[in-house]
C-alpha cells in the first residue's frame, strides 16, 4: 500500500496558528447584526395620502405587503420601541382617515 501526501506538515504550533488566524479574520469580516423586535400591522386607506404613508412606514420599518383595489392595503413591520410614536404620527398625517390593525 502506498499513500501520498501533498500537503505541508504543519505541527501542532503551525495548525492552531493557522486556525486562529482563521478565526479571527472571520470574526473582523463578519460585521455587526443589529436585531430588534418588530410589530406587524396592516393599514387599509385611500390613494390620495399613499405616498406619504408609505415614507413614514420606511422611516420606522418596513413594508412587506402591497395590495391595490378600490383602497390600498398595506402589509409592513415595525420596530417595537417606536410603535406609540408611529401611531401618533401616523394619526396626524393621516388626519385618522387610515384603518390599522396589528397583525
């Protein structure tokens, strides 16, 4: 029986600095993750203030869901740490012309 090797020896020193330095250049290229809990709502209104609902919405999160008939229905996340200060300004914009239910 015959076995090649073509690899380079490294000896216990050579391999755990090997996989250190591995380690560490993955840990400095793997960046941070912000994570934060998020609210699901649904927001039922007219054309005439989308454009404006929807900037707020993708200033405190996200929307998910779109759908177009005689009103709009939006489907969008956000952030939970702001929901009482999305709600008031939503409102306000809206002058309470907007139907929200979380989800």
């Amino acid at each position: 029986m015959t076995r090649y090797f073509g690899g380079i020896k490294l000896g216990f020193g050579g391999l755990s600095r090997a996989y250190r330095e591995t380690a560490v250049s993955a840990i400095e290229e793997a960046g941070i993750v912000e994570v934060f809990e998020e609210i699901m709502f649904t927001a039922r209104s007219g054309y005439s203030e989308l454009q404006k609902i929807k900037k707020l919405i993708e200033e405190y999160g996200r929307i998910e869901q779109e759908k177009y008939s005689d009103t709009v229905e939006l489907g969008f996340f956000i952030k939970k740490d702001f929901e009482e200060e999305f709600r008031e300004k939503l409102a306000k914009l809206t002058r309470k012309k907007i139907e929200l239910e979380k989800a």
